[in-house]
C-alpha cells in the first residue's frame, strides 16, 4: 500500500515539475518574440525637436514609461514614470549613463536584459515623437 502511494505522490509532482517548467519555457519565448520585435534603430538625438516627449514599450512581463527632455539636441532628462519588472529594478541605473551619452543606445545592465532593452525601446519611442 505505501508503495503505491509513494509512486502517486512521485507521479504528482513530477506532473507539477513538467507543467511549471512548460509555463516557464512559453514565457520565456514569449518574451524573445516580444523582445525580437523591437525597432533598435538608434534616434540620432541632434535631429529631435527641444519639448518633453513620452514613451513607452511592453514586453510580457515587463512595462516601462518614460519622460524624455531634448533641449539643444541633447537629451536632459529622463523620468521613468513606469517600471512594472520581475526582477529589473537595476536596469533603471542606465537612465543616467543614457543622460550622460544623450542616447538609448548604451550597455544593458547584466542580470536586468530584458527591463533594459525595454526601456530602452521606451526612450527611443519618446525620441521618435519629437522627429
């Protein structure tokens, strides 16, 4: 009797282990398709109307809106309105390199890849509204 029951309760959770890997392995498709999808042509920032331009991406599970200032041809500030993020917060430090080198084009954080592209995206959709 016990053996049966050890090979029902072993049989459950190697059900449970398969399912919750399947539901990780489309979520992580998921977001490669999403994150394949990004336009990642670079906004020359020198041809963008000065104003306060907003932006914003959405990659399954993360969600980022920003405030982007052009004055002079130069980018000035960036707000992040927006970051709802699995574990990406770290991927918010580039807003400064990205003020610092007035562009979106700078290093994802490691360990923060897919908040980074997508805010990336984010401030290059408020860049192209100033075009």
């Amino acid at each position: 009797m016990k053996s049966k029951k050890k090979k029902t309760i072993l049989g459950i959770v190697i059900a449970i282990v398969v399912l919750l890997a399947s539901c990780i392995g489309i979520t992580l498709l998921s977001m490669k398709a999403q994150l394949d999808k990004i336009d990642k042509t670079p906004v020359d920032v020198s041809q963008v109307a000065d104003g306060v331009y907003e932006g914003e991406y959405e990659a399954t599970l993360v969600k980022v809106k920003v405030q982007v200032t052009v004055a002079n041809g130069e980018i000035t500030d960036i707000n992040l309105l927006k970051h709802d993020n699995g574990k990406g917060k770290p991927a918010e430090a580039m807003l400064d390199e990205m003020k610092k080198n007035s562009t979106a084009e700078v290093d994802a954080v490691s360990g923060a890849t897919v908040s980074s592209e997508v805010i990336k995206a984010a401030v290059r959709d408020a860049l192209r509204k100033g075009l």
